[in-house]
C-alpha cells in the first residue's frame, strides 16, 4: 500500500536534514503510529506522502510509494489524480486547516467536485453522508453551518468527513487529536478505529503522544531528529522500549496510566488466549488485535475524562 | 438584516453629531455674518434686520435645528457671498465632482485587481524590483505634480482637450467626461499604487494559510485554490480598502480641481473658505462628513454579507 525508502527531506533555510533517511511499510487495512517530540520531522514525511511538500524550498531523495505509485517526484498532474481521491489527510487545527468563508458541506464535497463527475444533488448526498459517517449528531444542519460555528471536536469530524468522502485508501492523520480535548479525543480515536474496520482503510497517525497512539494502533515507529529509532509492535514498544530516546517518552506518561495500560494489556491478552505481551504482540491476528485495541482505547478514553 | 439597520442608526447618529459639531464651530468662528454680508458702513438698524433675517436672533440651539431641518428639505441656508441658496449653489458642482471621483473610482477598480493579482503571482520573480520601484514611484507623486503632467502632456501637446475651459454638463456632456477622465487618471494613479501592494500582500498571506494546504490536499491546483478559496478570502480587506478609497479621492479631486480648473465641489470648498461664506463650508463639510461614513458603511455593509464571521460583531 504505502512504501517509504530512504526518505531525505532538507529545507534550503535549515542545516539539518528534516527526514534523514526515513523508511517503513504500511500494509493495506493497518493503522501505523508515528511519534516523537516536535520538530522531529513527522509531518515532514507525512507531506512528502501526500505530495505537499513545498519543493521549490527543499531538496529531497528517496521513495515514496503509494500503490506503486511515486509521490515523492510525481509531476503536477498524477499528484492531483491522487490527492482526495488516493489519499487523504487531516491536519491538527480543524479550524485553520478549514476555509472560513466556506460552508462546511460545500469543503467536503470538494473532493467530489475534483475527482467525480456526480451531479450536485448526489455530491450532496454522498457529503451528508459522510457526515453521518463520522457521527455528527445532525449531518444535514452541519452541511449548511460555516466551520466559526461548529465546535473543534465537531470540526475535526467534519475534517474526517471531507478526508474519507471519497474512500481513499490511504488516510494520513497529522496530529488530528492534538487542539482537543482529552474526551473529544478519545471520541475521534474511536471514530478512527470504526472507520479504519469499516473501510479497511489504511491510517498513518501521528501523534508526539505515546499513550494515544497506543489506543490505536498496532504497530509504532518512533522519530527523533528526522529518523526512525525504533519500530515494532505497540506493545513492544510500549512495554519494552530498546531505544533510549523511546524510554525517556515513555517516562514521560505519567506512572498511575501506565500502570492501567500494562493492566488493560494483560487482560486483552488473557481474553484473546494469547502470550503476554511482554513477549511480544506482533503475531496477534488482525481480528482478535483490532477488538483488544478498542477496548482499550474505550477504557483509555474514560479514564482520561 | 438587524445588523444593517444597526448600521444605518449609527450612521445617522454619526451625521447628527457631525452636523452640531459643524455647525456649532462655524457658530463660534464666523463672529457677526450680519456685519460681514452688510460691510463696515451699516447702521445697527439695518444689521438687526439682517440678524433677524438670518435667524441669528435666535437661541442657539433653535437656529441649529431649524437648520437641521432645512438640510431634509434641501434648504441649506442662503450663502453670504452669493446671496443666493446654497443648495443651488453646490449642486451643480457636486455633480462635476461625483462624475469624476465615479470615473476614478472604476479605473481603480479595473486596473488594480488584476494588476494585485499579477503582482501576488510574480512575487520573486527576476523583475520584482522594476515592479516595487514602479509601485513606489507612483504612490509617491505629488497629485499636482501629476496633475500638472498630464494636463501639459495630454492637454497642451496632444491637445485632447483644452485645459482650463471645463464644457458645461448639461451642454456637451461627452466633452465634459472626456475633461473629467485626465482628472479622474491623476487622482486614481497613486491610490492604484496603493491597492496594489495591499492586494499583493493580501493574496500572498492567504495563500500561506493552513486551508490553501488543505484545499491542495484535496486535489486543487495553485489557481483553482485562487479561484475556490484565496480571493473570496482577501475580499474583506479589498472592500474595506474600496470603501477607504471611496472616501479619500474625493479629498484627492481638492486639489486636482484647482490643477485641472475644474468647478467641482473641492475647488467651491477653497472659495468659499477664503470668502468666510460659512453657510457654504457648513454644508459642505456636513456632505463630506457624510460621503465619508457612508463608504465605510456600505464596506462594512458588503463585508458582512461575505464574512458570516463579522455578523457576530466580533472577529474579523
Ligand atoms: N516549510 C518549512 N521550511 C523550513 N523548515 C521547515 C519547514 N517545515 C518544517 N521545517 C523543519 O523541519 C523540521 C521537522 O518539522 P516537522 O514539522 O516535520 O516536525 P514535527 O515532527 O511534525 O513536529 P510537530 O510535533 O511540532 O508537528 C523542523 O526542524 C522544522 O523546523
Ligand atoms: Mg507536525
């Protein structure tokens, strides 16, 4: 689905390397977490995968392949082809990422005007739709509202919506929690999950937060200064960090979540029939994997709200 | 639609208290306008008829209302200098110069947008400077300098019209535009300057802003972002610039008035200034005032239709 090989992004104004030899995999159907402190390049390298990176200002090599397809040095024209329709992405500020003056029904349908040729009428059905999708509690009231008038947990849905609009299979989540509320956030980590089951669509989450993106996902790879340190299952990583860097973001959950995480973890591996995950959870098959994470990703939720 | 009645109650408000400003400092300066109309030689007699005539026997506050309500009923007062109206004084000469700050306003309007445009679009190109240089260039030139340029250039050597015999309107209205446009040209230049560079820096922060990223994520392409996002966005302070400009070429024809020899309102506001004829610079500060507040009002008034954010009274 998605291949990164050796991704180096560098900013003409910068000394250092953004993304300094990033490479992974992300298999169709899987939601891949991607964490470290700021500025470590995760958007970075989630722009170079969805071709927005501001190529006139950086020198860049590697592979970016979605589908097969190169991201990374594809011209004007297969970019516009996949942008919407292959990918999709959300950013962190609903607000800003949102055009003020637009209403927020006519900003999902975009994607629509772009890609298909339905009529008005099914682009506004298909829009209200995915409203609904993203379980907004009235889709045809939000369909008419500007973004001024909705709230950021009900923003960052309709965000989702515009994304997921046109099924792509690639959806690209850039701190899509981060403004909100720790409740809102557990809702929309949930709504990922469902989302992710329903569709089979693929995710890439980033997060500089360790514990959300433990809720979510299975598999983990952890970015300092522009290259991946450590990669490997969620609770691997989590439970048994090999890279120092990853066991100074581990220190910085508070111990009380911890110790309920290591609690949850045991359960779901006790329900599931499984090892314990301090041996390792990779091999978790996909069914029995993605009901343990949203179980704990429900008792996470409230536990922080 | 409340806020737009709100609006026109404070611009009414507003002229109410423009007016008593006016006419209460005119009150104060103009000292006896009996003995200014009548002249050093008039006997006490006949300047109490004159006060009386005047109104000027009255208490202060019952003299600015009747003049208050004169200005709804179009009588404006009778001038000093001219004995005459005032109403039929000025209008005449409101007309000239309401053709002509029009004209200028639709050349600013059809040369600046796509000029801004442009100059958003070639921001850091190899020419850039020879644009800036241009740009600054015109923003600074003297509106009599360029008056006097284009009345010599146009005028005297091209001869496509003859400076200082402004045609009647009413008589040959066609030469009288065509008078008017070298004018219009003059005050419109430097203010074209200005909404240029407004327009460009405009166009260029919106266009850094987080929603053209992800309108581009969606498929868009740099001119569809334009078209769909970028210029509905960079509206609001277009208009508000408009309404601005609406409001200061008038203060510009002043002096390409005089240039020109044009018989406009700014030329008659001079005049009369240096005759003392307060009635005259009474009524036309009060038209100024109020030509000036409602372009703000009707921006304002625009706006709110395009930014449903600024219906709120708040942000911007
Ligand atoms: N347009 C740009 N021009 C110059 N430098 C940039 C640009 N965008 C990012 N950078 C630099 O690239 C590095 C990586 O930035 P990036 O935004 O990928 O970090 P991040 O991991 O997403 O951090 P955050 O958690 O703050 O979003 C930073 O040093 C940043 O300053
Ligand atoms: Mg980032």
């Amino acid at each position: 689905m998605l291949e990164v090989r050796d991704l180096h992004v560098k900013f003409h104004n910068r000394d250092r390397e953004a993304v300094a030899g990033v490479s992974f995999t992300l298999k169709d159907g899987e939601i891949l977490g991607l964490v470290g402190e700021s500025g470590s390049g995760k958007s970075v390298t989630a722009m170079s995968i969805a071709g927005l990176l501001p190529r006139k200002k950086c020198d860049y090599r590697g592979d970016v392949l979605v589908d097969g397809e190169d991201m990374l040095h594809a011209n004007r024209a297969l970019l516009r082809k996949v942008q919407g329709n292959k990918i999709g992405v959300v950013f962190q500020e609903p607000m800003s990422a949102m055009d003020p003056l637009m209403k927020v029904g006519k900003q999902v349908e975009e994607v629509l005007e772009i890609h298909t040729d339905l009529s008005p009428e099914e682009r506004k059905k298909r829009a209200i739709q995915a409203l609904e999708d993203v379980e907004l509690p009235d889709p045809e009231e939000v369909y008419n509202k500007y973004p001024h008038e909705l709230s950021g947990g009900m923003l960052q849905r309709s965000m989702i919506a515009a994304a997921i609009v046109a099924r792509p299979s690639l959806l690209l989540l850039d701190e899509p929690t981060t403004a909100l509320d720790v409740t809102i956030q557990a809702q929309i980590l949930e709504l990922l999950k469902k989302l992710n089951k329903k569709h089979g669509m693929s995710m890439l989450f980033i997060s500089h937060n360790l514990n959300v993106v433990r809720k979510l996902c299975k598999r983990v790879a952890v970015m300092q200064r522009g290259v991946i340190v450590e990669e490997g299952s969620t609770k691997k990583v989590f439970f048994h960090p090999q890279h120092p860097y990853t066991q100074h973001l581990i220190e910085c959950i508070p111990a009380r979540v911890k110790v309920i995480a290591r609690k949850h973890a045991e359960e779901e591996a006790e329900e599931a029939g499984q090892m314990q995950p301090a041996e390792g959870g990779q091999t978790v098959s996909a069914d029995s994997g993605n009901a343990a994470s949203a179980d704990s990703g429900q008792t996470g939720g409230d536990r922080n709200g | 639609m409340k806020y737009a009645a709100r609006r026109i109650l404070a611009l009414f408000i507003t002229m109410i208290l423009v007016s008593f400003l006016a006419f209460a400092a005119f009150h104060i300066i103009s000292g006896d306008p009996a003995r200014a109309i009548l002249g050093m030689n008039a006997t006490e007699k006949q300047l109490e008829m004159m006060r009386h005539e005047l109104g000027l026997d009255k208490p202060f506050l019952v003299q600015y209302f009747n003049w208050l309500l004169g200005f709804f009923s179009g009588n404006l007062g009778i001038s000093y200098s001219y004995r005459q109206p005032v109403a039929s004084l000025i209008i005449p000469k409101l007309k000239v110069t309401l053709v002509m700050v029009l004209i200028s306003f639709v050349i600013i309007v059809i040369l600046s947008l796509p000029l801004g445009l442009r100059a958003a679009q070639k921001s850091g190109s190899r020419f850039e400077w020879l644009r800036t240089t241009i740009n600054q260039l015109c923003m600074a030139v003297p509106a009599f300098f360029l008056s006097i340029l284009v009345s010599y250039v146009f005028g005297i050597i091209l001869k496509v019209f003859t400076p200082g015999d402004f045609p009647k309107m009413e008589r040959d209205l066609f030469g009288a535009i065509r008078y008017l446009f070298f004018a219009a040209v003059c005050i419109a230049i430097p203010r074209i300057a200005m909404a240029v560079r407004m327009l460009k820096s405009t166009l260029i922060e919106e266009m850094e802003k987080d929603y053209v990223r992800t309108a581009i994520s969606r498929g868009n392409d740099r001119v569809e972002v334009l078209k769909k996002h970028v210029m509905k966005n960079s509206l609001v302070p277009t208009i508000t610039f408009l309404g601005q400009t609406m409001a200061e070429i008038v203060g510009g024809s002043i002096v390409v008035e005089q240039v020109f020899g044009i018989p406009g309102m700014g030329r008659f506001l001079v005049a009369s200034i240096s005759n003392r004829d307060y009635p005259v610079v009474e009524a036309l500060v009060v038209i100024l005032a109020f030509w000036v507040i409602l372009s703000g009002t009707v921006a304002d008034l625009i706006n709110q239709k395009i930014d449903p954010r600024l219906k709120l009274g708040g942000r911007a």
